[in-house]
C-alpha cells in the first residue's frame, strides 16, 4: 500500500521532530480529530514496517518514529519535499484524462493521451483503468480496440449526465481558478459554482459567454419555483441548459421523449419548461427539439428546492401516510441509542419529512445530486454515516430505489443534528449561551471568546455579537453576556470585563455559568433546514476567503494611513471603493484601537458596503523586522478584515471571528502569518476554516 498524503504528512510531522508528538497535536496540526489520527497510525504502523521502523509510543508523551538513522533517512528520501506529490498530481492527471475523454468524441490512440499527459502509455491506460467506475455510475464506458483507438461510449443522455457530474465536481474543486463576478445574485452564485473551475478547463468546454447568458435569460423569467431553488440545484440548472446549447451547436439535440414520461402537458411544471425553451430559443437564435423539454421537466422536478416549508409533490405511488412509515422505519434501523428520542423530535421529524420529499422524486427519475462535503461527512462522522447508510436500504426496501451516497450525505446532516440535539437534551445540566459583545462583533471578541473557550471548555456555547446586534431574538437565545463595554441601556443581564480577561473576571463568569447550568430552558436552535442552507452558504465563503488571501511585503517605515490604503486597493473594485473602505476603518480604529503590541499585530476590521465579500489579507514589513511608525507600536504584522453591510452579517461576522480568534499569543497560526510564506499560510488557513466549519455545524 503506498502512503496516503494524510500519511505522508504523519510522517514528516515525525521525523522533523525532536521529541515524542502528541496525537493531539498532530490532529491540531492536520486539521482532523484524534481519532482519525489513531485510525491512521494503525496504516502508517504497517507501511514503514519494510523500512525496518517502528512507531514508539512514550507515556505522557505521545508517539516518535524508532529505528537506524540509515532506515529514517531511506523513509525522508521517500517522502521526497512536495507535501502531496504522488496523489495530487495523479488526481490532476485523471481529472484532466476524463476531461478530454468527455470533451473529444472522436477515436484516438492511447499514445496521443499518453503524450498529452507526459505519461508512459502504460500510466495513461492505467489512468483510463481508475476513471471506470466514475464513468459506470453515467452508465458510460472506455472502447479501445487495436487499429480504431479509444473512445467514450454510451448514450448521448448519459453522456450529458456524466458531463455535469464532472462539471459540479470540478467547481468544488480546490484548485479551482479564480472568480469571474456576475451581475447579480445568481450570477455571483453561479460565478462561485461554476466559472471559478476555469483553469480545469470547464471555461473552453462551455464557451465564454453561453454560461453568463443562461443564467441572464433565467434571471428574467419571474417564476416562483426558479426563485425557491437552492443555489446547487440553481447552479446545476444554468449547467444543463449550458450543456443542451453546447451540444446543439455540435448538432447533438435530443429530439425522442422519454416513454415513461408520458405526455408533458399535463406535468405541473411544462409552462415552466416551456418558457425556459422559448427565452432561450430568442437569446440564442436557434430551435431547441422537444426532447430537451423533457429533461429540463426532470431536472425542475428532481432539483433541491430552498427550505420554505413548501410540500413537494411525491412520486405517485408513495402517499402521506407510505413516507410517514419510511421515516419511522429508517429511525428505527438507525440506531445509536436515540431512537425514541428521534422519534419524539418534532424539529427532526419535520425536517426529515421536507428533505425525504425532493430525495424521492430524484431517485424516483433517477437524477443525481452533488453533495460537495460528502468526503468530510465521512471521514469526520463515519459512524452517523454507516448508521444512515443502513437506514436508507429502508428506503430501497419500501420504493425500489437504490440510495446513492451524495444522498446519504445529506441524511447525515439530519440525523448527526437530531442526535447530538438527543444528546444534549439527555443531560441533567445543560451548556450555557454566552454572548461576548465589542463594538463589531468579530474583533476583541474573538479575542475574548479563545481565552473563554479554552478556559470554559465545553461548557458553554459562545457567540459573538457586534452592540447593534442585540436584538430581542438574540436575547431570548442568550442567558447572560460578556462584554467590554456597558450594555445597561438593554434587558439583559451582563458582566462588564476587562478585553484580556484576567483571572478575577474569569472568577466572575464561571460563578454565573455554573448557575445557569442547571436552569432549564427551552431550546431556540433554529430549523435544521435552514442549518443546511447555512452550510453551503459557509462552504462558498471559504472557498472566497482562501483563494483571496494575500500576505504583502512593504517598507518597514510604512505610515498608518499609506499601509492601509496599499491593503484597502488590494480588495475592493475602485479608488472610491478602496477610500470608502479606508475611511471605515479609520472610524472604528478611533472607536476602539486595534493596534495591539502584546501580540504584535494590527487588527484593523470593519463592515462596508466598499466590499462585495469577506476579505482576509495582511502585510509585514520586508525583511522580517518591525514597523517603525510610532503608531504602530512596534508591532510586526498589520491584518485587514472587512465584511460586507448585508443580510448574512451575522454569519459573515462569525467566519472572520473565527479567524481573529486563532490569533492569540503563542498561536502557530499568528506566527505563520508574520513569518511564513504565502502558499504555507492559505493552507493553514483552509484548515482553520474547516474546522470552525465543523464546530459551527455541531454547535
């Protein structure tokens, strides 16, 4: 078996160290739980056996590698210097293979996909060999036969399925490029969902303007169903349309309807389909067959709605009363000790029973969905994801249809919720809501809520919430608060603390959480539905946040107002924008400054409407050394984060502030920030962010 990258990082995490590791510190390190951790040392303790090496475990102390010099220079020469050479490069191979294999259906020889790859014949036959399965699951196959060459066979609506299975893959790609803005929106949507795959190759696939045109031309049509379509089912719609005007160009219309589908007319969504046809027929001048009616009906029926509470008509032989018994059945094989309290779970109940709906009538067509945290549910919750792995063969049981594991996915999401809610509910003292309240929200508290957190544990829940964020909802869902400045002008009840928290204010807190511990109240979590609408929200403004980071070198005799403006051009469209931007800042730095020496950073943050999406971005001064500015303090690294004034600010406020709180003292992430290069930090900071992603979710 060769060595996993999570491995191979294992590995080198080992041999550069001086000392035992702690398994917690490599889980910190990895971004995963110690478990996981453990699950991998039971491989690694196998593979490095054929180098004569063992894994030592030292009490107390953690793990170290043990074995001849000779041998753990023979293993670091294997490992070679890249952190993920061997898996991520093939990963690219074979993506780039099935791209061209879809692109080009015309037959070629093995040696002109060998030489397209820089590979040996072998390696591009063995590649073909890996994408298989992909390919199976589209019901498509690789013909080779000697004197003809190699093709991809099967059935032009399979090859469609496979083309936007590649395409929504692609876009969640990490090495996706970068953003190209739409006009509204679904456009910024779909510019996050789609365009961002431009350097896979996606771009020349579609055309440069057929993508923006789609999604223009659907924007227009005024229809509440288009409206309530979550953004993946959005974004996979303006794909297929894409897809259908692509192929019509190669003169590959669809011109038979499905025999099962019957007549269209009396579908419910056919004046829908029919009025997509026609506006897209108008905008590029050409006659789309009635075949591709079809498939758009199946597409609109099948699609993930937005959760609102709306019933989504079921497949005709499965009624109100047969999906009631499913669920029941599906709780039940399930498990994990929770069942009567899943069963007695209006929240889950209700939300299961809106999910189960759009899921049928996708199994029931046959349409797949993409599920782009599919991977992370499985690695990080592998056991809520086998226990619904059985409780979907209920599913099969009752309808026939096979349940694939995107879907699952999803089901896990629910059930993993629903039971850490049955969980919680089962204890005798209960975690306390604290809000921690500065001027912004996501400055000095989340400064305030590291310290708290790691001296409260879990114990509490903490959320951070900027002065003009205390709303009566907010109150109602907080037992008491924590906050630098006087909150007395509201009906809450608060402790006014120093922004470090020394240890007599920390005495005060825990005084008052062990109090409200054991005061029963009513939950307030919110519809799970709208958590999975928070989920992917989060997912794309990650995705935002890493790939727009940049870590800039300047004069370490930089003045204040010219660092910032330097920061402020580097995230926003215009010189008015950047001034706007600049000037917010100035304001909340006069509100409260942020210019703090004892970690030796300028954390300069604000909202604006000068900036379309949360930004993360800093500067150091050239050489390593400090900022000679007076101002500045003597500090060694200046931060700019900014959020946009919109309706997400509070989600928008929580991922920044879970950014700001990884900078305290001694932080290794606030040390790469001042020291490390700019490719070392986005990836410490995707796996920042993919662990708040976790957290946030479980909380």
């Amino acid at each position: 078996m060769d060595f996993t990258p999570r491995m191979r990082h294992i590995l080198r995490i080992l041999l550069s160290s001086n000392g035992p590791v702690s398994k917690q510190e490599l889980a910190d390190e990895l971004g995963v739980s110690k478990r996981t951790v453990q699950r991998e040392f039971e491989y690694v303790s196998l593979n490095i056996q054929k180098y004569n090496l063992n894994l030592e475990n030292v009490k107390g102390k953690g793990v170290s590698l043990s074995g001849d010099p000779q041998d753990l220079s023979a293993l670091r020469e294997s490992l070679g210097d890249d952190l993920y050479p061997d898996a991520a490069d093939r990963e690219g191979r074979r993506r780039r293979l099935l791209f061209e294999l879809l692109r080009d259906r015309t037959p070629h020889k093995l040696f002109y996909y060998s030489d397209l790859l820089g590979v040996s014949e072998a390696t591009a036959a063995s590649d073909m060999d890996a994408l298989c399965p992909w390919l199976e699951e589209s019901h498509l196959g690789i013909l080779r036969r000697p004197g003809y060459g190699v093709i991809l066979e099967g059935d032009e609506r399979d090859y469609r399925d496979a083309m936007r299975r590649f395409i929504g893959e692609a876009a969640e790609h990490p090495d996706a490029g970068s953003g190209v803005t739409g006009t509204g929106i679904r456009g910024e949507i779909f510019a996050d969902a789609l365009l961002n795959a431009a350097n896979s190759g996606i771009y020349s696939l579609l055309e440069g303007d057929i993508v923006g045109r789609v999604d223009k031309v659907l924007r227009e049509i005024d229809d509440r169903k288009i409206h309530q379509l979550a953004d993946s089912a959005y974004a996979g719609l303006v794909v297929h349309i894409s897809i259908v005007i692509e192929r019509l160009r190669q003169d590959a219309g669809l011109d038979s309807i499905p025999p099962e589908m019957g007549d269209l007319e009396y579908w419910d969504d056919y004046g829908l389909a029919v009025r997509i046809l026609e506006a897209m027929e108008k905008e590029f001048d050409l006659t789309i067959p009635r075949g591709e009616l079809s498939y758009i009906l199946l597409h609109i029926r099948g699609a993930k709605m937005a959760y609102t509470g709306e019933e989504m008509e079921l497949p005709d032989d499965i009624g109100e009363d047969r999906l009631l018994a499913i669920i029941d059945g599906m709780i039940d094989a399930y498990g994990m000790g929770v069942t009567q309290a899943l069963k007695e779970d209006e929240e889950f109940l209700r939300g299961l029973l809106i999910h189960l709906r759009p899921v049928l009538v996708r199994l029931s067509l046959g349409l797949r969905i993409h599920n782009p945290i599919l991977d992370d549910i499985k690695e990080e919750y592998a056991d809520i994801f086998e226990a619904c792995r059985r409780a979907s063969l209920v599913i099969t049981k009752e309808t026939g249809y096979e349940v694939n594991e995107e879907e699952i996915g999803f089901l896990a999401m629910h059930f993993g919720a629903a039971q850490e809610r049955a969980r919680e509910n089962s204890q005798y003292t209960r975690k306390v809501m604290i809000g921690v309240v500065c001027a912004s929200g996501f400055g000095v508290a989340r400064l305030m809520m590291a310290r708290l957190s790691e001296k409260l544990g879990d114990r509490a829940v903490l959320k951070s919430y900027g002065r003009d964020e205390i709303s009566d909802h907010v109150i109602s869902g907080t037992d008491f608060f924590v906050s630098t400045m006087n909150l007395d002008p509201f009906p809450v009840d608060y402790l006014q603390v120093s922004p470090l928290i020394p240890p007599t204010d920390l005495d005060r807190i825990e005084y008052k959480l062990e109090d409200y511990s054991h005061i029963k109240r009513e939950s307030t979590a919110t519809t799970y539905g709208r958590r999975l609408d928070e989920a992917y929200f989060l997912i794309s403004k990650i995705k935002g946040l890493v790939q727009g980071f940049r870590k800039i070198e300047t004069s370490d005799s930089i003045r204040f107002r010219d660092a910032l403006q330097l920061l402020t051009m580097q995230v926003t469209e215009s010189l008015h924008s950047a001034a706007m931007l600049r000037d917010a800042v100035i304001e909340r730095e006069k509100l409260s400054s942020q210019i703090l020496p004892e970690l030796g950073i300028a954390l300069l943050h604000t909202r604006s409407s000068a900036v379309r999406e949360p930004v993360f971005i800093c500067c150091v001064p050239r050489g390593g050394g400090m900022y000679t500015d007076p101002y500045f303090k003597g500090i060694r690294l200046i931060v700019l984060m900014a959020m946009p004034v919109d309706e997400n600010r509070i989600l928008h406020a929580k991922l920044l502030g879970s950014i700001s709180g990884s900078l305290v003292l001694g932080s290794p992430f606030l040390d790469l920030l001042k020291y490390g290069d700019e490719k070392s930090i986005r990836e410490a900071l995707s796996l920042e962010l993919k662990c708040f992603f976790f957290d946030y979710m479980d909380n």
